[in-house]
C-alpha cells in the first residue's frame, strides 16, 4: 500500500508499505478520503510542535473515511462494503481517567499520526487501514466520504462546546476562522446561540465563516479597532472560543466580554501572558477543551441527519500522489479552507 509519511520537516513522501495484518476485533478499510490537520501541518513545516518532534518516519493523518473491505474474527456489527468515518482516538479502556469516563486524557492514548509516543503512532493516511470495529462509525449511504472524513475536526469542536456549558441564547465571539474556528461557529449555532461575531487576520477565511454560521465577521488586520464597540457597559460576549492560538487575539477580545464569561481556549499556540486582573475583575472562566470521545459519534449522527453541512468547508480534493501539493495548499489559508487526499 501507499502512505504519506513524515521523514523530516519538508520531507514528505508516498511511501510503499506492507499492510498490517489483521487481529480479533478488527476491520480493514479501504481509505476513501483524508482531511490534512493543523497538527499535520506543524509536522511538515516544523518536526511537531512544542516538546512533541518526530524522532523516526511517521505515517500521518487522523481525519479519514473509508469502506471495509475485511472483518476480522468477532466482528459481527460491521459488514464488508460499508462506509465508515474512523475515530482516530484508541483510549485504554482501563486508566482510571478512561474508567471516569474522561476517556480523552487516557493515559495510554494511542492517536493516529502522533510522535508524542516512541515509537510513534502511526497515522491513518495510507490506503489500507487496520482499526478496531470499535473506531469504526457507519454512515448511511448519502452521506459522501468526504463529509465522513470531517467527523473528527467536528467531534473536536462538539467538545468545545460542550466545555462552555449551555449557549442557548447567548452571544458568542469565535476568535480564529480557520477550519475549527468555522466548525465551533457552526457548532454553537446548533447548541442555539443567538448571535455569532467572529474575527480572523485574513478576508478569506471570514468570507467563509460568515456563510457558514457567523452574523458577523471583522478583520482585526483592517480594522484594528473593530471589536471596541462592544467594550460598553464592560462587555457584550457571554462566551469566547479562542481558536488562533494566538494569545494578542485572546487579550484583546477580554474587553469585548462580559463579566462570568466562559472563555474555550481551543487554539494551540504555546505559552502567553494573560491580564490577570482583568480575569478576576471580570470573573472570567477559563477552560481549555482537548480531544473528544462520545462526540465523535455524535458528530457522524449529527451529519447523517442533515443538521450540519460541512462539505463547503472542503476546498479542494486532491490524490495521494500529489500530497505534498495538497500540504502546501493546505498550508495557504488565501486558498483554501480544509484540503483532502483521495486515497481511491
């Protein structure tokens, strides 16, 4: 089979790999489609990010849809020839954190295309695919491949908003337009937020964002000012999700929120200086959201019924041998939303 590995930044290969062999359990899949990630990009232009670097060759991706071809003994709830959105998280089942239920911070977390193992976990960008029937979610058949392989990037941003409690009714500012910032927009729309402004340093993607699910969108790039009319009375926003992970977009939005506000910082962007005045002041509550579990699931279902399109945030599509094509254009936010391989 082919896969798309990781050797170095920069050096991105179509490598000929054996296939795995199949267990107890398990499924094989004929990948169909795979969406390239924020975290597949820091891979490819930097090694990883923070303390995380590659330290061996690495198959990338972890958002991917595709049909079983194989099942392996005891698989009984699966059959060949259906199409599956894969669940790219392999929690342990027996940590005490999978045992409460939090099952995202596993301690023994195996997660396609991750190098903060050694050895590392292989991803799922390959065209023959080993997984547990467990990670394996059917989707009825007028649903397309390409939505199926956006279920996980929209279980991320399910969680996200899970972790700011309810938004019925209230006013939410999404900081970031890119494909999660657009998702979490979309996400809160469903959970009924009345209304939702969203910011970004780039027309394009906030061209998007406001078709998608946003009332209203600024340019902080040209209008520098644009969120300083909601500072009266000392803020508008009940609830932020920061997802740039740039910690000038976090600061600056703190005056457009409301006393109690929920702050989700969804971005990752290192460390930073936060006003802590400001924080107690206001009473700010601020929660970090990682992963997901459940909503995965919820997210296929979500789709299947037709409640949330995510197939206009999929720019362009392009085959497994032009992948370092697809990394670049991914990498360009003038030019696309979210890019996908075609792994048949």
């Amino acid at each position: 089979m082919r896969a798309v590995v990781i050797h170095a930044p920069h050096d991105l290969r179509v490598d000929e790999l054996p296939q795995d062999q199949l267990g107890s359990g398990q499924v094989r899949i004929a990948v169909e489609r795979g969406g390239i990630c924020g975290s597949d990009l820091y891979y490819y232009h930097a090694g990883g990010f923070g303390t995380v670097r590659i330290q061996q060759p690495m198959i990338l991706g972890h958002e991917v849809s595709g049909r079983i071809v194989e099942l392996g003994s005891g698989v009984s709830s699966l059959q060949v020839g259906q199409l599956v959105a894969v669940n790219p998280s392999r929690p342990c089942g027996v940590c005490q954190y999978c045992q409460a239920g939090a099952q995202n911070h596993c301690l023994d977390m195996r997660f396609y295309g991750s190098a903060m193992r050694m050895p590392h976990v292989h991803g799922a960008f390959r065209q023959d695919l080993v997984a547990e029937a467990s990670q394996c979610h059917v989707v009825p058949d007028e649903m397309s491949a390409t939505a199926a392989a956006m279920a996980e990037p929209l279980a991320v941003c399910l969680h996200a908003t899970r972790q700011a409690g309810s938004l019925l009714g209230k006013r939410v500012l999404v900081t970031g337009s890119g494909p999660i910032g657009v998702l979490c927009a979309i996400a809160a729309r469903r959970a009924g937020a009345v209304e939702i402004v969203a910011t970004d340093v780039a027309s394009e993607p906030l061209s998007i964002m406001r078709s998608a699910a946003a009332d209203e969108v600024i340019n902080v790039s040209s209008d520098k000012k644009g969120l300083k009319r909601f500072e009266a009375d000392k803020g508008y926003f009940d609830v932020l999700f920061e997802a740039s992970g740039n910690s000038s977009a976090l600061i600056v939005a703190f005056n457009a929120l409301k006393p109690g506000a929920t702050i989700v910082q969804v971005g990752l962007g290192g460390n930073a200086t936060l006003p802590l005045n400001t924080i107690v002041a206001k009473e700010f509550v601020l929660k970090g959201t990682f992963r997901f579990h459940l909503e995965f699931g919820h997210a296929v279902e979500l789709m299947a019924k037709g409640l949330i399109d995510v197939e206009p945030l999929v720019m362009a599509t392009l085959d497994i041998a032009h992948a370092q094509e697809a990394f670049e254009l991914a990498s360009d936010r003038s030019k696309s939303m979210k890019v996908h391989l075609a792994f048949a």
